[in-house]
C-alpha cells in the first residue's frame, strides 16, 4: 500500500504521526504536516476506482439507498447553503458538484432555470430522472461555463483538491465564484475539549484531508486563487458539544433538545466563530488575471 510521506500542500516531509483513530479503519493512520498543519491520511489506496460510483463514502449505509431517508437529513444544510445563497444565484447558472441526492439543486431550481449537479453515485441516475434534476456524473460532459460552482462536503474527500479545483475554476465564467464548505478540523471538541470519543467518531477513512482556516487558504494562495471570503458557519449546537463531554455520544442536540435556547446557541456560537473553532467553513474563490 502507497504511504504518504511528505505533505500535500507544503512538499513539507516532516510529518508527525497524530494519536487519532479513524473510526472504520485501524490500518490508516492519520498524519499532520509539522510545517503547515495540513491533517492527511497515511494512505489514498483504500480509494479505488469505482468507490464514489458504488456510494461508498456515506458514513451511514442506508444513505446508499434509502433516498428519503437522504432527503430527510440533508434537507437542513440544503436550506441553510440556500438562503444564504439564494440573492447571489437568482436567474444565474449554477452547478452543484457532488450533488448527493440533490436536495441544494431543487431549491435552487426555484430561483433559476439554469441549475445542474455533478454526482457518480450510479443507482441515482433513476432517482434524478424521477425528480426532473439534471445531474450528470462528468462535469466535463457539461458544455459552458457557470456563474457559481458550489461543493459541499466533497473536498475533503478529494485525493487531488488541487487538480479538481483548478478543472472547476476553468468551468467559470471571468466574474464566477467557486464556493467550497469542508468540515473544520479544528472543531472546538477536537481543538478546545479534546473530546477523544467525538476525535476517534468524526475521523473516518473517506476524510482524505482535514482542513482548517489556515490550510484552506494556503490552499487556494497555493493554485494562485483570490479568496473573495471565508465564512465560519457552527451546524451543531451548545447541548450537542455538552453531550459529548459529558457521555461521549453524538445526538445531544436532538436528545437534550429542549435546553436549546436560540439565544444560548447564538452567544455560543459567536464564540466559536471568534476562536475559528467552530464546525464548518466555506471559502468562496476566484479567477485571478493569472489563471486562465
Ligand atoms: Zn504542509
């Protein structure tokens, strides 16, 4: 098996061996660049050619087929990316790459005629044809270009972001924005509380990167992209952050529930945001001069 030996992003070959656990796999390891901070798995074997046809890389096996099942769990964060979204990419084209069950593609397609998806989840292709989305499982295949390409919870995933960013960006027109939200690797229970039961849940085999502010920038500076913003977003709240602490489980936010206070939840994540400890990040980027 091909190991990683030097970093990604920085060619940086000092590389520290992390005490975390992926929660699917004991032979992986996870890796961090002692140079930037970049967060790798030790290997990208395990991700062979057909894995994202197959939908192998849902955390949770009815995703694979359960559709409504799919709809129901993404419909939140398809409506949260929407509206902040949605006065951006009225009557403008706009593609989804890595639509999973498309739910952010038919709100979309409320506010503009021109929106499509990229996904290679084949048992979809039925279910898309049924919902009147237009998807295709090759961007490539798409003639023209966007005004928006977004990709949510894809990059991580990615084992060459750089190619793929670079083969979006040329999918753009000259003013076209590439929007990007990744999981935050310095999530406050890994970063603040050190919660080791959230660490060894939210590390899995299909996360092939972790990114944080940081990295993320280096990133796009790296393929000599402007960053028009980066936005700290907090998706789980304080009761869910204080479940794990306290018993070591996911699920707080709908099992204590009812001490959710929005205003608590709001202060809370303020805070978060501040420290750039909170849960997830987008990054919007774009064409400069220098990239054709
Ligand atoms: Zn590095």
């Amino acid at each position: 098996m091909k190991k990683n030996n030097k970093c990604h992003l920085c060619d940086c070959e000092d590389i520290n061996l992390t005490s975390y656990k992926l929660r699917d796999n004991d032979k992986i390891s996870v890796l961090q660049c002692k140079n930037c901070g970049l967060y790798f798995l030790s290997t990208f074997e395990h991700i062979n050619k057909n894995f994202y046809e197959n939908g192998n890389m849902h955390s949770c096996e009815n995703l694979k087929n359960d559709f409504k099942h799919w709809e129901n769990k993404s419909y939140n964060d398809d409506l949260r990316r929407f509206k902040f979204l949605k006065n951006k990419i009225k009557n403008k084209s706009v593609c989804d790459f890595g639509c999973g069950i498309g739910g952010f593609i038919k709100l979309c397609s409320n506010i503009t005629g021109d929106v499509c998806g990229v996904e290679k989840q084949k048992n979809l292709k039925e279910y898309f044809k049924e919902n009147n989305i237009i998807v295709y499982d090759d961007i490539n295949k798409k003639q023209g270009k966007f005004d928006y390409i977004t990709m949510f919870h894809v990059l991580e995933h990615i084992k060459n972001p750089n190619d793929l960013i670079l083969n979006l960006i040329s999918k753009l027109k000259k003013d076209g924005e590439l929007i990007i939200e990744v999981p935050n690797c310095d999530d406050a229970l890994l970063s603040l509380y050190k919660n080791k039961a959230f660490a060894d849940f939210t590390h899995w085999s299909c996360h092939l990167f972790m990114y944080n502010h940081k990295t993320l920038k280096l990133l796009m500076d790296t393929l000599n992209l402007k960053i028009n913003y980066i936005k700290n977003i907090q998706r789980y709240t304080l009761m869910n952050h204080l479940y794990w602490i306290i018993n070591n489980k996911p699920g707080g936010h709908i099992i204590w529930e009812k001490f959710d206070f929005k205003l608590l939840n709001y202060l809370y994540s303020v805070f978060l945001k501040l420290l750039n400890k909170n849960d997830t990040i987008i990054i919007s980027v774009s064409k400069t001069n220098m990239v054709s």
